[in-house]
C-alpha cells in the first residue's frame, strides 16, 4: 500500500524540479516575499491518531535547499512532541526511479518505524503579466510661491498625440504552487494536505522558514494530529 505513496512522490518529481528552477530565477526579483495559503485539508475518516514517528522528504533540485527544508521541518515537528527524520539521512541518494529500488525504500521505512511520511514539492503555478506604461518628459513654466520658473517633469502617457519619451512595457511575476501532504505508512492514504501560492524573491532560503511555520502551524490545528 505504500508503494502508492513513493510512486505518487517520485511522480511528482520531475515537476517539482520545474519548481525549483523556477524558485531559484526568482531569486533575481525585488520586492517582499508573499505567501497566501490557498487550501487545507485533512480526513475526517481518519482514526489512526497523532503519527510518532515521521519521515520528512522534500522534493528540491539543489540539495542545499532539500537539506534546509527538512531540516526546519523536522525541527517544528520535534518541537511539538513528534519523532522526525530527514529523508537526506535516511536515503542520502534520494528516491529512486525504477519499481524495485522503491519496493526496497517501502521496506525500509517500515523496519525503520515510520508510521507516516511528510512530503513538500514545489511547482510552477500562475504567471501575472503588468502592463507600464511609457513616460514622457515635460518641461514648461509655471507658477510657484517662489515666483515663476522652468521645470522638467515626468507625466504617464494617457493618450493623444504626445509620443513617450520611455516605452511601456510588460512585467511577469511567477508565482509557485507549494505542496504538503502527510501520508499514513500503513494504509498508504493520504491524511492531511496543504496547498500555498508563493511570490519569491531573494533568496529561496529566506522562504523556508515562514513556510515551514505556517504549514506546521496548521498541520497542529488538525484533529488527529492534537490527540
């Protein structure tokens, strides 16, 4: 049954390496960082309880970032009383692509105890297309307290014969969809999920943080997870 699980993380794969590519030509943007939580979910069927022993696998191309995900959600976890584990040390080759490799991976993770596996992956989402407009410069004479006297300045090109001095031009801002899904090892089903938009910019490590705290923030409100 959890082969279901590795099957749907390395599905996953090849799109959240898009993401992270995505996340990583961000990094050139300006601006603050903005982060909406779009949608939760949990099972309200579910009657497995708290889990206890939890492997934590994100899915990030540079490894640096993989590692510092994991790391900061395994810190969260461990700071509520739950028993965590980065995948980077269980299975420092990450996970692995062909059917039999992966049916040794469930194994593993059941001899280890884990009785439920975190999963973070990132996606490109929307894009957000601005249009500027061109600029024109002005100059003219005009009335001041100080008396009359030439200036220069700069008006938005609204319409009519004037020609911009600038050109307008269209500004894309990508937006990353961010995934988080707890799946129970033994049933293989998933329990609870997350789903957050992300504007970057900077660096992508200083995103991880307020993810991880929003994200475990809310996996805390779930109703087996506070049992």
């Amino acid at each position: 049954m959890i082969a279901g699980i590795v099957k749907t993380i390395a599905g996953a794969g090849a799109r959240a390496g898009k993401g992270l590519v995505v996340l990583m030509l961000l990094a050139v943007l300006t601006g603050c960082p903005d982060m909406k939580l779009k949608q939760v979910w949990e099972d309200e069927a579910y009657m497995g309880g708290r889990p206890h022993k939890v492997l934590v696998l994100c899915y990030m191309t540079v490894p640096t970032v993989k590692r510092a995900f994991e790391n900061e959600f395994v810190k969260h976890l461990k700071a509520s009383g739950v028993d965590a584990v980065e995948s980077f040390r269980v299975f420092p080759e990450g996970v692995p692509s062909d059917d039999g490799a992966r049916d040794a991976m469930v194994s593993s993770i059941r001899e280890q105890g884990f009785d439920a596996v975190l999963v973070t992956r990132a996606m490109k989402g929307r894009t957000e297309v601005r249009e500027i407009p061109g600029m024109t410069i002005v100059t003219g004479f005009g009335y001041s307290p100080y008396g009359y006297g030439g200036g220069v300045g700069v008006a938005a090109t609204i319409g009519g014969p004037s020609q911009p001095t600038t050109q307008g031009y269209s500004h894309e801002q990508d937006y990353l969809t961010i995934d988080t899904l707890l799946f129970d090892v033994r049933t293989g089903n998933r329990t609870w999920a997350s789903q957050s938009e992300l504007r970057v910019s900077g660096s992508p490590q200083e995103h991880i943080k307020p993810y991880v705290s929003q994200t475990t923030g809310e996996l805390a409100r779930a109703k087996f997870f506070r049992k």
